[in-house]
C-alpha cells in the first residue's frame, strides 16, 4: 500500500492531467466552429486527450526516474506531466511555439523532452519497438534504469507489438509494456479487433508476466508497475500491464462520437477514477475535501500561467523551418 503521501501524489498528478486538458479542449476549439475548421485557432489540427486514463499514468511514473525512458502515443499529456515533463513548453509545443519543447515543430503528438527521457509519437504501435531499444542500450550500458511503454488496447493488435515482446524477453531486458485499454480504437470497440479479452494473456505467449488491473484505479495500477518496475530493475526481465481504462472524450476534439451510447457516457462520469480517489482518501482520512479543493486550485493555477505562456509566445521564424530536418 502506498504511503499517504504518495497517495496524496498520485492525486495532485491526475489532477493536474485532468485540468490541463480541459483547459487544452477550450482553447482548441476557439475559432474552429460553426462549421468544423482543424486548421483554426491557436491549437490547429488534430488533439486526442487522455482525461479518465489519468491513473494509469499516475500510477506506473511515480515509480519512474528522469533517467529511465518512456514512450508514449498520440494521448501523452497525461504520461508526460507525470514523468515531470515541464508543463510550459510542453503547453508552448501544442500551441506551436518557438518556446516549445520541439521549438513549435512537433505539436501535441510530438511531444519530446531528452531532459527525462521521454518521447512519444502519432505512428500507432511505434513507442513499443522504440522502448525495447532503450532497455537495450540501458541493459549494454549497465544501467538499472528502465524503459516504459504506454500504448492502446488497439495497438498491441499490430506487430511491433508482439515482435517487441517477444525481443524484449529474448534478451531479458529492462522494460514494463503498459496497455491502456479504454476500449475504443478510435471507433472500434476491442471486441471487433481481437478474441482476446485481456492483453495481459498475451504475455504468456512470450514467457513474461502479464498482470491485469481490472479497474481504473490508481492505487491498483500503482502496486502492478511497482512490481514491474522492480522486477526489470533487478535485471529480472520485462512484463506486461493491461489496465482497463475509460477515455471521457473523444478519440479527437471534434470526434461525433456518434458510435458511443448515452448510458456509456453516463457509466464512465458516475465512475470517474478522480472523484472516486477523492472518496477513497476522504474515507481513510488522507485528503479531505479543502486538501482535494485545494490541489484542484493549485493545478488550475499552474495551468493558466501554462497557457498563458503558450499563448504569448512568439511562432518560430518561417527562416528556421528547415532547422532541425533531417536531409
Ligand atoms: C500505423 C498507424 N496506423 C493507423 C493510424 C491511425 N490511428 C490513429 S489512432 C488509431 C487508434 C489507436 O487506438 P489505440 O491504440 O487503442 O489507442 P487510443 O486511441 O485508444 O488511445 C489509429 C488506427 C496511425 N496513427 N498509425
């Protein structure tokens, strides 16, 4: 069982995840509407959130040190603000500005911070690949640090994912595969995709432990990746976490959604892994509600000034696009 200050942790980290996309899903769509334009407003293209899948994050980077990797998908902000990627040039780099983490040139999907370790990338299934060549390098260099690899339910339905798995145990090396299962694979349920109900057996096919967190709850989550942090820590080989999660929104800003049901809608928000923290800490005398309220105050304040970075920093110069560029 964590300790109460870790609990406390856990909740200031989800809290922070959770407002700073609900002001990022404001922002985003200022100047994009009536009809529909991706390429208006001071956010253009497209924005996936991650507000419900916030414990799953929470829990596996409190185990996590700048020095250990993580790679993540096009839903990062959650896993990179709680991998302590700083939150103002990360807001900077969604805005598109110079003061951004890719100097504006990435966006929300390309979110790369070397400081502590952490990547991600819109290319469905490629962090998990990626993830193993870090362990790899950290196993080479005797390192006890480790690689992590967050990643969708329809992910690891592609092949980087097995071809990943089955290296990464091969050669024993130092990574935790981390399965967010929230269901959707933009609109395709799980059950249209694969027979199998919970990734986690598939670990059995690679000779590794796969263990399922059958709740979006942070502290379950928490105790999973503590176990799989430590065990690829002590060179003891890489595991496999499925959590079955809830995405709140949409696959994008702007999804429809018309292939979700009210009483879907209904189910997650009367579930939402946040409030139920709260109640759970309030019940052993944790955090009571001025604590909860007091953290909720805290994040709004770090986000704004987040966005208000963002929003008056300068676009990088057109002369500079070529900066950076491969060629
Ligand atoms: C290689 C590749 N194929 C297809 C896509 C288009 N695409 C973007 S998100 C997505 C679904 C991903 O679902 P999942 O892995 O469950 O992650 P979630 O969106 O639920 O977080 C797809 C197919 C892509 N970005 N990359």
């Amino acid at each position: 069982m964590p300790s109460n200050e870790t609990l406390v942790e856990l909740h200031r980290q989800m809290v922070r995840a959770r407002v700073f996309e609900e002001a990022l899903q404001k922002a985003y769509m200022e100047g994009k509407t009536p009809a529909f334009d991706i390429a208006a407003g001071p956010i253009p293209g497209e924005l996936h959130l991650a507000a419900g899948q916030e414990p799953v994050a929470a829990g596996v980077c409190a185990h996590l040190r700048p020095s250990d990797a993580i790679t993540a998908t096009h839903r990062p902000h959650h896993v990179a603000l709680a991998h302590g990627v700083d939150m103002k040039k990360m807001a900077a780099e969604i805005f598109g500005k110079v003061t951004g983490l890719g100097h504006g040139k990435g966006g929300h999907m390309h979110l790369f911070d070397p400081t502590v370790n952490f990547g991600c990338s819109g290319i469905i299934a490629e962090g998990i690949p990626t993830a193993v060549g870090a362990a790899l390098a950290m196993k080479k260099q005797g390192r006890d640090d480790v690689a992590v690899s967050f990643f969708g339910e329809g992910a690891a339905n592609a092949g980087p994912f097995h071809e990943s798995l089955n290296l990464a145990a091969l050669w024993e090396l130092p990574v935790v595969f981390v399965c967010e299962d929230n269901d959707w694979a933009i609109s395709v349920p799980k059950t249209a995709a694969t027979a199998i109900e919970n990734n986690s057996d598939r670990a059995v096919a690679y000779g590794i432990p796969g263990t399922l967190v059958p709740e979006n709850d942070v502290v379950a989550v928490y105790e999973a990746a503590g176990e799989a942090v430590a065990r690829a820590r002590r060179g003891g080989g890489p595991s496999l976490i499925e959590v079955k999660t809830d995405r709140l929104f949409g696959h994008f800003e702007g999804d429809p959604q018309v292939y979700r049901t009210d009483e879907e809608f209904e189910a997650m928000r009367a579930r939402d892994a946040i409030r139920r923290f709260e109640q759970h800490l309030a019940a052993n005398g944790v955090l009571d509600a001025d604590g909860a309220a007091a953290a909720w105050d805290a994040a709004r304040a770090e986000v704004d000034a987040a966005l208000e970075f963002a929003r008056t920093s300068p676009y990088p110069e057109p002369a500079s696009a070529l900066d950076g560029v491969f060629a």
